[in-house]
C-alpha cells in the first residue's frame, strides 16, 4: 500500500482544531465544511448543496442549543428554593410555529436537492468518452470505447485516466457481489450491483491524480480494493489513448 | 376502544396514500406490494376494533370521569408461575438450531415443543397450578 | 373498595389459590416467573450484558485503527468483529433493553394494570431473546467464524458461496429468534395497553412513555414480519437451491436491500421511540411542569410511525435503482415531527424548576448528540449529499449519535430514574454524574472527529486506510473518546456494585413523579398496586400530590375529582 501516492486535492491541517471540537465550522473558511470542493462539475453542484445544508443546519441546530441552554441555565433549580413553577400545559401560537417552520425550511431544501441531484444523474447522450467500468471481489476493470482495458493485478492498483473539461460517460457494473465506485474529490460514490447496469456521468474539471476506493462492503479485501483517477488535458488524454492502444 | 380505532385506521389509510402515489409515480411492484400488505396491517385490526366499539359496553378505562371502583369483575387471570414457557423456548431454540446442525436437535426441540405446547394448553384449561 | 384492592382478590392465579408470596426462589423463580416485573429485569440484565459485550468489540474495532495500516486483528475478524457489533447493539441491546426491558416492567405499572396481557407470551418472548442471543455469540466459536457480511448482509455477499459455514446460518436464526420475540412483546404491550388501562386512564392520558410503546409496537409488527420472511427466503438461497436473490438464478440482488431496508427503517424507529418516551418521562417530572403540547407529541409519534414505512429506500440512493425524489422528499420531511419532539422538550423545560439528577444529565446528553445527528441525518436525505458520504465514516458518525445516542444516553436516564422503584435502593448521585460526564465526553470525542474521517473519504468497515487520507489523528482521538466512554461503563459497574452492598432506601417517590407507577411501593408488590389515586388527568400522582396545582384546574386537562373519590 505504500507505494500508493496521491496528490491531495486540498490538506490543511486542522487536527488540533478538532481536539476544541470546532473543527467543522473553523474549516469552512476555506474548504467546504470539512467536504471536498468536488473536482467534476458534479462533485462542485453537490458541494454547494452541501454548503447550503450545513449553513441551514448550523442556523437551526444553534437555534435549538442556544434555546437549550438559556432553558437549562435560567430555569435550574436555586439553591433551598422549592417552588411549584406554573402548569403550562400546551400554546397553541407557539405549537404551530415550531411545526411550521420546519416544514418551510424542509420544502426550501428540497428544491434544492431536486436541482442538484437532477444535474448530477444527467446522463449525456452523446458524451466525449465512454468507459466501462466492472467491479470485481476484489478490483476494477476499466475498459475505454476502443478497446484499451486497465485492470487491477494483486497490489497494483490501477488508474482510469480522464480528459478534464469533457465528460465521460460511465457504465458500471459488478461481476460478483455488490461494490462501490467511490471518488472522494468527486463527492460521488455509485454502487456496482450485480444484475443491474449503472450510468452516470463525469466531467472533471481539475487535473491531477485523485484516490478511488470500494465503499460497498465486498468481502474480505473490501478495505484495499482501491484505485486511482488521473485527471489531464484532453490533449495528453488523446495522445495516452493511443499509446495505450499501441502498447 | 374509539382511539385505538382511529389509530389504527389512520395509519391504514395514510400508508394506502402513500401506496397509490408511489405505484403510479415510482411504478416499481416490490415496493408497492409491501406498501399495501403494511396498509392492510393497520386497516384489519382497525377493523376489529371497529366491530367491537359498536358491540362492547362503554368501558370505564375510556371514560373521563370513571371511578376506580368501577372496574367489577375478573379482570384477568394472571398465572404465577410456570416452567412451560421456558419449556416451549428451548424446544423453538434446539428446532430453531436444527437449521443450523441438522436434524438431531430437531428431535429434542419439536418433542419439547410438542410437550410445552401441551402442557402450557392443559395448564390453562386446569387451572394452572405451577 | 379500589380496584387495586379487588385486583389483588381478583387477579391472582386460575383455579383460585392463594397468591403465594414465599414462592419459588432464585434460579427457580426465574426460569418459572411470569411476572412482567421479573421478566422486565431479566430483559435489562441480559441486553446490558450484551451492550458490554458489544462495546467490547467496537474497542478492538477502534484499537485496530489507531494508525492506518495496524495488525491488530486479521481482516477476517474485524468483518467479523463490526458485524456482530452492530447486530449485537441493534438486535439485542437497543431494542430488548427499552422495549423488552423499560416497557415490560414499566408499562403495566403506569396503566394501573397488575400484570402484562399474556404473561406466559411473555415468558416466551425473554427465552427466545435470550437464546437468540446466545446463538449470535456462538458463532464466533464455529470453525469458519461468525457472520462478517455486515448487519445489513447484503446479497449476493451473504451467499452461501460467498458465506459459508455455520456462522452466518447461526446469525440468521439468531434474527429470526429474536424476532419473534420482538413480536409476540409487541403483540403483548399493544394489548395490555388497549385492555387493561385502569378505569378513567383514557387514551389521551395515557403517559408518553406508553404511547411510545405502543406506537413501536404497531412498527414492530409492520417490520418484524418482513425481516423475518427475508430471512427465511436468504436460508432457503443458502441451503434450498432457491434464487431469490441470485442474479443467474433470475434473482434480484436489490430485492434484498429493499426488504431489509422496508424493514430496517422503520427499525430504527422501533430503537429510537421508545427512548423518546423514557426522555419524555424524565424531562418533565426534573422540571416539575407538565408535557408541553400533549396531543401534538402524541401525532408527532403516530407521524413518524406512519411516514417511516415510506422511507426505506433513502439507505439505496447510490444503487440508481430508486425514485430518488420520492424517497428524498419522505425523509426530509420525517424531520419534522422529529424537530417538533425537540421542541416540546425544551418547551416543557421552559419555565421549569430544573433539577439536575442524574437522570437529567443523561437526557442532557441525549438532547444534544441527537440534534447532532438528527441535523446531519437531514442531510443524508439528500441523495447528492449521500452520494458524497454514503457508506464512509460520515454515516457512522450520523448513526451513532442518533442511534447510540437515544439508547445510550436515553437508556441510562431511564435505568437511573426507574433504578429506584427496581430496586428499592438509591444509586450514588456522585458516581452517576461522574459516569455521565464521562460517557459524554467520550462519546463526544469518538463521533465528532468521525465526520471529518468520512468526509476526507474513508470508508465503513475498513481495517486499513491510507497516510495520504489524512485522518490517523482524527482516528486516534476517535478511539480515545471510545475508550474514555468505555471507562465511563466500570463507573456504572462500581456503582450498581456500592449501591447493591451498602443499600441506601429509596423511598417509594423520591422524584416527586407524576405517573402511576410511583404510586406503588418500590419495588412493587406482586400484582403491582394496592391502592390507586383517582384518575382525572395524564398525572395522577401529580394531581394527588398537588392538589392546589392539579392538571384538572387548568381547563381542558382533566375532570375535578369528587371528595368521597378520594380513598384512604
Ligand atoms: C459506545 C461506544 C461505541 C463505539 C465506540 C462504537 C464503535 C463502532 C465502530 C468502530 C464501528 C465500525 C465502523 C466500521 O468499521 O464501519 C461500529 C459499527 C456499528 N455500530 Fe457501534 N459503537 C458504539 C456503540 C454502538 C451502539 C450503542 C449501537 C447501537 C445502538 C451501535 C451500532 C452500530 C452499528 C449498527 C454498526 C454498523 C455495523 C456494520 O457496519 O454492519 N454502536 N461501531
Ligand atoms: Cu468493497
Ligand atoms: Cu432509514
């Protein structure tokens, strides 16, 4: 595993922010929220719908702590008192609202989400490059419209290379039992099932080389049933094609 | 009994909603056929509980302003002690583990079973003493 | 003449003998016991025994990942090791320990009743939980190890060519065991509380607590059932030659997931309501105050129960066999009750003479990692945010705080506030505050910095990740949170020991309770009550106790109780 080399999309380090427990916020100033920026047009849709939900969740989970803790702190029992507070039982006004409200914020993120997920399972009909991608206990094929193939071997993890700026289209499929594609700079992850055929498209838009992996639970060797993708210019992309295919 | 109905009905009927939805918008039968056996789950004991409102006297755990000295009668008979239920566990584990290691404690199991079973009916009909 | 008083004379055994209170003893009592109070109890000590078990594995688990490429334990068994850890904490823990345990002892009590509906059902529900526990253990003691396809056993992986051996079949028949117990608990509960309610205990004064009961019931027979057929239909792949879910056998592997997950969801609200109702004990009497907003708590349950048979396929978002926007809109919108949960809680809070024991602590603890989680769950709904995180460390984070949040944190507020009217003794207030703080950091610690795992992209259920990922620190504090909250349980052990050999008497109401079952004497006699106050509203006891701020004097809570009621 250790001649496994990535090049890191982003690393700050922000472990000793982690130990205040502030980390997730602290790092939004520059990376989103913890998450990655997403390194296809894809990837960058979901990123920003993730940057919308976490700024709704930081909104509303800060709402309902500071809530929580004005309770905790203003209505903690003094010392030697022993009043009966008032029965309150139910407020209708203040009932509706905290049910209403949610329901808003909810409708709002679903627009959203809609939006995004519609952009990120477009398939294009007539894509730049196609790949057919096989899962298998316990590596990846990957097999480019002319013929090229690249298959995993033993600890050789192998690479799909991509154009940036074009897109790919990907037709995914399992030869045994249910696995993962997995990009996290791509913020993408898409099951390989046995039976059934998967598509989804990619188009990357940063060159350089980014780690892949298993997600899907495969058996014994799930956790090293990696690869990697290299993003480059469709230009070098051309050119490793057809050196590929003369090789 | 009045609530208990509604309870049941409602969810019955919401999951039917949701059933019709999701049969014409998602059209995937798997998901269709276990949404309506849920349905059904909660519209037939609905059903139940909606024959007996009509048939039992008001009873007085559904009433504003009953006292507690209103409830005569046997409420239930409540046994104190007795093995045929630990009887009847083991003979479903050993049936159960014949799935697992053949035949043989299937034997053992389905003879607890079958004791069990009888034992526990013989108990009620006696008048369970332990 | 109450009707406790007329239960004891009424209730007692067929055919009329005499209640025999120097009965069976120790290891007789039992095995023999049908009383829900002895069954409740063996239900709480055996699926803590379990929970202990468990925590031990996820230790190992954590041990194993304190640097990236560790060799603790061999791939194998780490499989192993998280499969019957989740399964262990889901099946055996989370729900036998509140629905078998909390709601077995505490339900009849708070509905006035003297004993469960079936009490011999009973009986059977605790031996087939207990036996299906023990048949999960044992099979790490097979040959070929304990099942290691993950709780979720996703076909074609759990095969018998790709499973074989006696270890997975073992796992199997343990769910079906456990199941079946689940049921015939479900079917127990949903009857005691619809029959045997003392009378003017209507419905809508039902406690939350049982409400919560009785809605996981209902969700219980929905799921349990479909579990159970799934599992029968992967035995019969496995042994039978069927193919129903074998690809070139014209199987659907994808069949699998959506039967486990119409199942699976709606399970995770079986783990979660009942936990809920133990917070909605707790809150209110260490704040002195009613529920704030009854009725809308009550729909608030009876919707999640309703719109989470809806929901299953938001675990399968990255299979692109679902209507992503069908299932993206169900589930976010099952927030909403949720959210409105929350809300009542702090409104209950709200205006309060909060006392902070250690049961409040606890639900403290609960209200916050649960928000945690609920906020994150909300964004895995969204099935471009899943697509990013799903099946990485992100969802363990989420799942834990939601899951082991409400059964670690809701489960010891309800084991300490009931421990007393169990026992008849008092925990250590110090010791029990210790444990929590504990409990709260380290669980803080082991959960948070996994967010951050996940989304640099390591994924679940994997022994070894890379340099380059960047998360050996983050795991090695995760894994010191997870050993600092496994301190916090020998606090718990040291504890229950002082508290069992120096015995302090607790009082029959030492929280000034509102719910029948403080009613009694603690622990409670056989056939639980010998007296009952009158019930005119949600809180008797509390109305008995505080006449002057009764329920029944704020309008629409209750009935005013005429004075000749009032027995003595
Ligand atoms: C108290 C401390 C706990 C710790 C430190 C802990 C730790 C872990 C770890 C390290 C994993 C493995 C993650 C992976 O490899 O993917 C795991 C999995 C899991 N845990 Fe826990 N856990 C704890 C408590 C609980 C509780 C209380 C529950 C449930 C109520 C629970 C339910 C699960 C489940 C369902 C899984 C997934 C198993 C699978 O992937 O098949 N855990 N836990
Ligand atoms: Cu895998
Ligand atoms: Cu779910």
């Amino acid at each position: 595993m250790s001649s496994f080399k990535f090049v890191k999309e982003r690393h700050r380090s922000i472990e000793g922010l982690a130990l205040v427990g502030l980390a997730l916020v602290l790092s939004s100033c520059s990376n989103a929220f913890g998450g990655y920026r997403g390194a296809t047009t894809q990837g960058q849709s979901e990123a920003s719908l993730y940057q919308g939900f976490m700024i709704t969740g930081i909104v509303v989970a800060g709402i309902t702590f500071l809530g929580l803790f004005y309770v905790l702190v203003k209505y903690r029992r003094r010392k030697g008192t022993n009043k009966i507070p008032k029965q309150r039982h139910s407020n209708l006004p203040v009932e509706v609202i905290y049910t209403v409200i949610p329901v808003l914020i909810v409708i709002g993120l679903f627009v959203f989400t809609v939006r995004s997920e519609n952009k990120i399972t477009q398939v294009s009909s007539n894509p730049n490059v196609s790949v057919d991608i096989t899962a298998f206990q316990w590596g990846w094929r990957f097999t480019y419209s002319n013929g090229v193939s690249i298959v995993s071997q033993g600890a050789n993890y192998p690479q799909l290379v991509l154009p940036s700026n074009e897109t790919t289209k990907v037709t995914l499929v399992s030869q045994d039992v249910v696995h993962g594609f997995y990009v996290p700079a791509f913020n993408f992850s898409r099951y390989a099932l046995p039976g059934v055929t998967n598509y989804f498209d990619l188009t990357p838009t940063t060159t350089g080389t980014y780690v892949g992996r298993c997600s899907a639970l495969c058996g014994l060797y799930h956790g090293e049933m990696l690869f990697s993708v290299r993003v480059v210019t469709p230009s070098q992309f051309k050119s490793w094609l057809t050196q590929q295919k003369a090789a | 009994m009045k609530v208990e109905y509604r309870i049941y009905m409602g969810i019955g009927v919401f999951v039917l909603l949701i059933t019709a939805v999701y049969f014409f918008w998602a059209k995937e039968y798997g998901g269709v056929t276990m949404l309506f056996g849920v349905a059904g789950l909660g519209i037939m004991p609905a059903l139940y509980f909606g024959w007996w409102r009509k048939r039992m006297d008001p009873r007085p755990e559904d009433s504003e302003t009953a006292t507690i000295a209103e409830s005569k009668g046997v409420i239930g008979a409540f046994p104190s002690n007795t093995i045929w239920p630990f009887v009847l566990g083991m003979g479903a584990f050993l049936s159960a583990l014949s799935l697992v290691f053949g035949e043989w404690t299937l034997v053992i199991g389905g003879a607890l079973l079958i004791f069990g079973a009888a034992s526990v009916t013989l108990e009620s009909r006696r008048g369970g003493v332990i | 003449m109450t009707i406790a008083d007329e239960r004891k004379d009424l209730s007692h055994d067929e055919g009329g003998h005499e209640h025999d209170h120097g009965g069976p003893k120790g290891i007789y009592l039992w095995l023999t016991s049908t009383d829900h109070k002895v069954i409740g109890k063996s239900y709480m000590y055996t699926s803590l025994v379990f929970m202990l078990i468990a925590g031990a594995m996820a230790m190992i688990i954590r041990a194993q990942l304190t640097g990236p490429n560790n060799h603790l334990v061999s791939q194998q068994t780490y499989n192993e090791l998280f499969t019957i850890h989740g399964s262990m904490m889901l099946y055996l823990f989370a729900g036998p320990f509140a629905f078998g345990g909390f709601a077995n002892y505490i339900l009849p009590l708070q509905i006035g009743a003297p004993d469960m509906a079936f009490p011999r059902l009973n009986a059977l529900s605790y031996w087939l939980f207990l036996t299906g526990g023990v048949t999960m253990l044992s099979g790490f003691f097979t040959s070929g190890g304990a099942a290691a396809f993950g709780w979720v056993s996703y076909a074609p992986l759990s095969s018998y060519s790709n499973a074989p051996g006696a270890g997975p079949d073992l796992w199997i028949v343990a769910i079906v065991l456990t199941g079946f117990s689940g049921i015939f608990t479900a079917v127990n509960l949903i009857t005691t509380a619809f029959y045997l309610r003392a009378p003017g205990l209507t419905m809508f004064r039902l406690p939350i607590f049982t409400w919560n009961m009785i809605v996981t019931g209902m969700l219980i027979l929905i799921a349990f059932p479909i579990l159970t057929a799934a599992m029968i239909m992967l035995y019969a792949d496995r042994h039978f030659g069927a193919h129903f879910f074998t690809v070139s056998g014209g199987g659907s592997p994808v069949m699998w997931q959506n039967l486990f997950w119409f199942f699976g969801h709606p399970e995770v609200y079986i783990l979660a309501l009942p936990y809920f109702g133990i917070v909605t004990e707790v809150i209110p009497v260490f704040s002195r105050k009613p529920v704030f907003g009854y009725k809308g708590l009550v729909f608030a349950t009876l919707s999640i129960g309703a719109l989470s048979t809806g929901v299953w396929a938001h675990h399968m978002f990255t299979t692109g066999t679902v209507l992503l926007p069908f299932f993206s809109a169900l589930s976010l919108l099952i927030a909403v009750p949720t959210g409105v949960k929350v809300f009542t809680w702090i409104a209950t809070m709200w205006g309060g003479d909060i006392e902070f024991k250690t049961p409040m602590l606890f639900v403290v603890g609960f209200l916050v990692t649960f928000v945690m989680g609920g906020v994150t769950g909300v964004m895995l709904a969204a099935p471009p945010i899943d697509f990013a995180v799903h099946d990485t460390y992100f969802v363990v984070a989420h799942f834990h705080q939601v899951l082991a949040g409400t059964a670690v944190f809701g489960g010891f507020s309800g084991f300490f506030y009931w421990y007393p009217k169990l026992t008849g003794r008092m925990y250590r207030e110090g010791l029990g505050k210790l444990q929590f703080w504990m409990a709260f950091v380290g669980f803080s610690l082991t959960f948070f910095p996994q967010y951050i795992i996940g989304l640099r992209g390591m994924p679940r259920r994997v022994p070894v990740y890379l340099v380059s990922d960047h998360v050996t620190f983050l795991n090695q504090l995760s894994t010191v949170g997870a050993f600092l909250t496994g301190a916090s349980f020998v606090v718990w052990l040291i504890n229950m020991l002082i508290s069992w050999k120096r015995p302090v008497a607790a009082g029959d109401n030492p929280w000034d309770g509102h719910t029948l079952e403080w009613a009694t004497s603690s622990p409670p006699p056989h056939h639980n009550f010998v007296t009952l106050p009158p019930i005119r509203s949600a809180r008797p006891l509390w109305d008995a106790n505080h006449p002057e701020h009764a329920d029944y004097k704020s309008p629409g809570h209750g009935v005013e109780f005429r004075d000749e009621e009032v027995n003595k």
